[in-house]
C-alpha cells in the first residue's frame, strides 16, 4: 500500500494544502482526475501511475520546498548523465543549481547556408536550462545554445517548446525525462507542426525533401506518426468476425 506522509500536504502554518492528481499514460502524458469522480468512473485500472502534487498557488512557494525541488532536479539530471555516456552537465552551482548547460550529440539539422539550400547536417547540441524563480511551481526553461533548424525552436531566442512538458507541467516533473526530450526534440524523434516558433523549419519539416532527409538522418516521419496519432484516437473496442466464404 502507498504512503502518504501529510506533513508534506500542510503549509508552513499546519494547514492544509490542497492535492492535484494526475494519471500518467503510457506516453507519459498526464489526465487530470476529477475530485467527484469514482476510480470506477475515472478508468483506473490497477497497475495504473499518478503524480500526486500540491495544488500551485500564486505566491506560495516555500524556500525549503524550492530548495529540494531545486536539489531533486539536479540529482535527475546528474542521474540521467550518468546513464548516458556522452550527456555532459555543467550548473551554477554545487548543491542547488538554477542553471544548466547541457551538452550531447543527436543527428540533426542547422539553417541552410544560403536561401534555397538545404539544412545542414549537425551533431551537436548545447542546451541552456532555466529553474525560474517561481520553480517548482513554474516549469522550466530551455534555450538552444548551438545553431539549429527545427520547428519547435525558436529560431532568434533558441527557446524550445516543451510541448506536454511544459504545457501541462506539475511540479513532480522527472528532468531524467527532460533531458530525454530535448535529445528527441534535436533527433526529430519529438516535434509538433503547428508550433510556430519556425516557420520556415515547420515548412521545410513537412515537405516531401525535409521528410525524406528527417528520416535518412534517424528521425521520426511527421505524417506517418499523426496517421499512427488519428488511428489510436479513433480506435474503438471492435468484435472480431470470422471471414465466412460463400461458393
């Protein structure tokens, strides 16, 4: 049975904090549950994951809470680098950082060196990662250091769209995962077209050419998967009929 320790649901004064609790699919994204549903009613199943979190307030951030959650992040991230050999990490600070810079390799693109060329093969990556003042209650921040040529970065600034990440950030969030996503976001193995933080990216990426060059170079073919998408959605339960031949 999971424990719940409630001194971690009450605030500074002994009062308590109201809980979020999310269900974590299998694609890591997470479904709010609502407060008035029944398991029953909300689909759960018994092997299924949550993310419990204290509801975010405006204003509300202890500083011994944003110092582990600070901490917390850093042991992930450390955690992650550790497991992947060639990830290197650098922070502004030993015990609890609020900058990163994250360097790797994934098979990429860079911008064309001329209009009407083609993007440029590249490899590496430099990333620079932002804990605002608000963390954990505010998610975090990602700015491409190195030239890159996709659609979910920003092509002046480098900030990266963090997609389910960001959008539907909770405090509890893993940085192992983070830092999983930004070298699928390089790879072309994550990235969404109607993000528009680089149009001539995003136009390029759709074309038959970026498609073809995507996938020569590793990455993941945005049509195919937005079919693979629209086919799990539109998935229902079905009987299966037996073909009978008649003559």
């Amino acid at each position: 049975m999971a424990e719940v320790y409630t001194d971690m649901l009450q605030d500074r004064t002994g009062r308590k904090r109201e809980v979020v609790v999310d269900k974590v699919n299998e694609d890591g994204s997470m479904e709010r549950l609502k407060p008035d549903q029944t398991l029953h009613e909300a689909n759960i199943q018994d092997d299924d994951t949550f993310s419990v979190s204290p509801e975010a307030t405006a204003g509300a951030i202890h500083p011994q809470l944003r110092e582990e959650a600070l901490a917390r992040a850093k042991n992930q991230i450390i955690a992650y680098a550790q497991a992947h050999p060639g990830f290197k990490v650098s922070a502004n600070a030993h015990q609890a950082p609020t900058e990163y810079l994250l360097n790797f390799q994934a098979p990429s693109f860079a911008p064309p060196r001329a209009p009407g060329e083609n993007p440029q093969p590249i490899d590496n990556h430099e990333v620079f990662l932002v804990l605002p003042g608000a963390f954990p209650m505010q998610a975090p921040q990602a700015f491409w250091q190195t030239l890159i040529f996709h659609p979910n970065i920003h092509s002046e600034t480098g900030l990266v769209c963090l997609g389910a990440l960001g959008d539907r950030y909770r405090p509890g969030l893993d940085f192992g995962k983070l830092c999983q996503l930004l070298i699928d976001i390089a790879s072309y193995q994550n990235y969404a077209l109607e993000e528009g933080y680089n149009q001539e990216a995003q136009i390029w990426a759709i074309s038959p050419e970026g498609q073809i060059a995507i996938e020569l170079r590793g990455g993941e073919s945005a049509i195919r998967k937005e079919l693979h998408q629209l086919a799990v959605r539109q998935k229902k339960p079905h009987i299966l009929m037996r073909s009978i031949g008649v003559g």
